[in-house]
C-alpha cells in the first residue's frame, strides 16, 4: 500500500458543527483514514491529520476544501494564530512507497483544483516553485490582511488560480513536507540554562545536527526542563543520534534524562534506525514489523 | 483491524505443484496477506505464514486444509521431520485485538470443519483441552506411523473427528500460542564455551527468565558464537531486558555483542516496549505509529 499524508490547517477553531462537516468531509472518504483532529479556539484553528493511498487522500482533501469554503468566511475571522485563507495551509507527507516527486505530484493537482474553485494557490516547501516560497512564514508573510495588495505584485502573484484577492477565502499554501518528528526530552534539573545550552548544541542553527530544531523549555509543575525538538529528516538526522548527543551533553553538567515523548505520529521508520542501533539489530527491516508488512500489499 | 496470524506446518515440501496449490489456496483467499511461506526438501515439509482478520484467516486455512488433504498422501510421505498428518501443525497466533480465548473459539472451529472432513484432530497449547496435550511434542509423540495403534486408546482419542485412523491424512494438531520471537545475539568471540554459559544465564530451563529458550551454537565462518533465542512471551519477558542480560553476562567474560538478528517477523508490539526502555520514552504506545494507527479501524 503507498501512503500519503495530509494535514491542513483550517482557519476555524471554535464552530462545532463548522468543524463537524469539515472533519466528515474526510472521515466519509472511502480509503482514507482520519488519524487526529484537534482544534484551538484562541487560534480559531483546526488541524486534521489523514493518510490513505494518494489518490483517496487528494480526493479527501478536495472535500474538506469544499466543506470549509463553504463554512469559513475569512471577512470575520480573527484569530492569533498567522494565516493567509480559510484552508491555510495543506502539507502532503509522503509515508511510505510515495517519492517526494509524487507528492508534488498530488500537492499540483490539488493546488490546480483549489484554483478552479477560485481560490489563489501559493506552492511552498518541497513544491515551491520559487526558491524564497520554500518557507512558510515567507509566504504567509502580510496574512490575510496584505493579501489584497500583494497579490497584484509581481512577488505576490499566486502559482495557480486567479490573482485577484478573494475576499471570503483568502489564499492557500499547498506544499510537500518530510513527516516530522516532535520529540521531547525531559531533564532531571529545575535548571533552564541547562536545557537551553543543550538545544544550542544540538540545533542546526547554532552548529548542531543539520535536520534538527530545538529550544530549552521549563516545565514548572514537573521540576524539570525539557529539550524541546522537531526532527526534520530522521533519514539523515536519526533520533536516537540526537537522545544520544542530549544525554551526552546533560552528563556534563551532572544531569540525567529523565524522560522522553514522542508527540504525535511518527511513521515507523522514524524509529526502525533506533531499533537497529540500541539493539545492534544491523540488518533488521521494518518490513519484518508485521503491520508494516500487511500495509506493503 | 483485528489480525490473527496462522502458521500451518504441512508435510509436502517437494512438489512444486503441490506446494504452489497449497499456496495459492491461502493466497486466494479475500482478506488474508500471505507473509511468507518456504519448502524443505529434506524435512519434506512446508510452513505458511499469514495473516488477516479471524473470519478471513478461518477460511483460508479451510481452503489450505481441502488442497492439502488432494494432494498429499501419507502413506507415500516420508522426511526427517516428526509429523502426525498432511496438515501436521496449525498455531494460530493473536496478533491485534484479538484475545487467547477468541483465537482458541477460531481454532476449534477449524478443528471441528477437519473433523468434518474425516480427518482427526488434537488440540494443542493454548487450545489444549488436557494438560498433557498443551505441548507440541508430546501430542505428535509416535507419529503417523503410530497412530494406528494410538488413536483407539482412551490416551490417543482425539479431541474431535473420528477416533479411526486416517491413512491418507493422518492427524492435524491444532492449536493457540502468543506470537514468538526469535531473536538472536552474536558476540564477539570464536570460544562456545561463553555463548553456552550466558545462554543458560538467560534460560528458563536452567534459572533465566521464565520465557526463554536458548542456546549457543558456532558460527564457524564468522568466527562468532551466537546465543540463539526464543522468547515466548515479549509482554511479560522483554526482548530488551533479555538483550541487556546478555551484555552484561558477556562483558563479564571481555566479550562484547557484535550484532543482533530478528529471525523472520514480529509484531510491533515486540519492540514498543524496547524503544520505551532505550529511548526512554514511558508513554510510547505503538497507536502513535502511523502503520498501526491504519490498521485500528
């Protein structure tokens, strides 16, 4: 089985029946399974996670995109969260058996779609068209609100769809991503700095692991502080290279891990390189997993 | 998705014709993902392993059972391998949401469809209904060349079927047991002596943990020795804690591990308690994988 991930964001956060018909939109999909949906009401923001094999999950996505066209009207939105549309913005994640080339693929038809329904269609990450579309906040840039103006610019213009702001919907930003893996370790200090001299060791932007972000965090009622981490490509940046390195760097100082979590999802393979190394398993195959195996047909 | 695996052990491992009926049989079968099945020549036997939910699982293995009872004739059978019928061993294995006592119900249903055939049928293990019928050895005591004389004894009855000897097909021993993993340990050393000595370490039968079988065995071209293993119950004897034992009897000895290996497939469900142990992560639960959050519904 291929398998592609979605998980959009949808400006609104606080309508229960809004919400109710977005997320149907996608549980009644034949083949695609809704995995999460969460939503947030001072960001007047949901988010909902899907997978499926692709062409279930574009078609899935096309329904919710219809559903919160219908039900969002960006004239009246306020939220504190940034956003540029009623469906903000729609990463697709390749799982498994998906090259990123195939999800562009899928993200392309998607965005050429959303741009028959009206809706200007900004293409970021792996299917930017632009190299300064890569990043998101670059392309939320003015949010909704600058929309109006920017989108007659030459800077602004959308990659598919019409280049004149719609009022009620604003714009959407389609785009293909790496699955993520939010991963948190717990110290068994009180003392912040520990933390936040252990994220500058391990994070890309101070000279740390390529694929790694990561900020030192208090967590007050436990007594402890947390290394708090996205790990972007756990092919290139494994995940137990980075608890390694955190545990490494906290001895230093006389601390201990206490704990760890993984937030969310992650695909197995996010952790099949963990297994092989903490268990010296030097051949092993997540396709000897019998679940992943029974998804491989 | 519930999911119980079977793995039929039949006594025809040379024609290839016979062998792929057999296969194709399970293969054919709506809803049942054929994981693996190989043939010996020598022990004249074959092992099918697959897997699917129960109702599916039931019919493939009835649709197994008719092709191996046409094409394989016991009085024609031989092989080094000890067997009382055509389709000597069925264990099925509770993978998914599925209870010992449900997979126990699926086995006795097949065993009273065998009965039906005029094939005889033992129960075994988890679906034993004597206790000196829970081990595998002790019911296939005296083989098909035995069983003549056995079956009509109150000891040899079978628990369904006919109480007549079959000459064609023999017996079928069908049966319950917790998924098995067979992990093995090398270490980095060619002396026998140290693989023997953690193996019994580790062992039930001379003190170890209570889920464990184990032994050394040379690996004469590696110039290794390996402590092979079974470990029977992962969920009350964890792979990882076996794992440790064995590093820490070894390194006793200056020896250190050089490598693991997971004989053929496991659930995920083997390794979820490792990762938690090695990473930490005392929340881990196998729903935040993605491949097994898709097989929940």
């Amino acid at each position: 089985m291929r398998l592609i991930e979605c998980v959009p964001n949808v400006s609104e956060g606080r309508d229960p029946a809004a919400l109710e018909r977005m997320v149907a939109a996608v549980r009644n999909t034949p083949g695609v399974e809704l995995l999460d949906w969460s939503a947030d009401a001072d960001h007047n923001r949901a988010v909902l996670t899907y997978a499926g094999e692709p062409e279930a999950v574009l078609i899935g996505t096309q329904a919710l995109c219809r559903e919160a066209f219908a039900v969002i009207d960006m004239r009246t939105h306020e939220g504190a969260h940034p956003r540029l549309g009623a469906v903000d913005v729609i990463p697709f994640v390749p799982l498994r058996g998906v090259t990123t080339e195939e999800a562009v693929a899928v993200a392309r038809r998607l965005g050429e779609w959303i741009g028959e329904q009206g809706v200007p269609v900004y293409y970021y990450q792996d299917a930017a068209t632009r190299p300064e579309r890569q990043s998101l906040p670059d392309v939320r840039r003015g949010e909704y609100e600058g929309l109006a103006a920017r989108i007659s610019t030459p800077e602004g213009a959308p990659d598919v769809g019409p280049a004149v702001f719609n009022e009620r919907s604003g714009a959407s930003i389609v785009g293909v991503r790496f699955p993520l893996v939010a991963f948190n370790v717990n110290l068994a200090t009180a003392d912040l700095s520990v933390a936040r001299r252990i994220a500058e060791a391990v994070r890309f932007s101070s000279g740390g692991f390529r694929h790694v972000r990561a900020m030192g965090v208090a967590l007050e009622d436990k007594g402890q502080v947390q290394v708090s981490m996205d790990i972007l490509q756990y092919e290139k940046t494994p995940v137990h290279r980075v608890l390694e390195t955190v545990r490494s760097e906290a001895a230093r100082y006389g601390v201990a891990v206490a704990g760890c979590e993984l937030i969310g999802l992650a695909p197995l393979d996010a952790f099949t390189e963990a297994l092989r190394y903490y268990m010296q398993m030097h051949e092993f195959s997540s396709s000897q997993i019998v679940e992943s195996r029974l998804l491989e047909v």
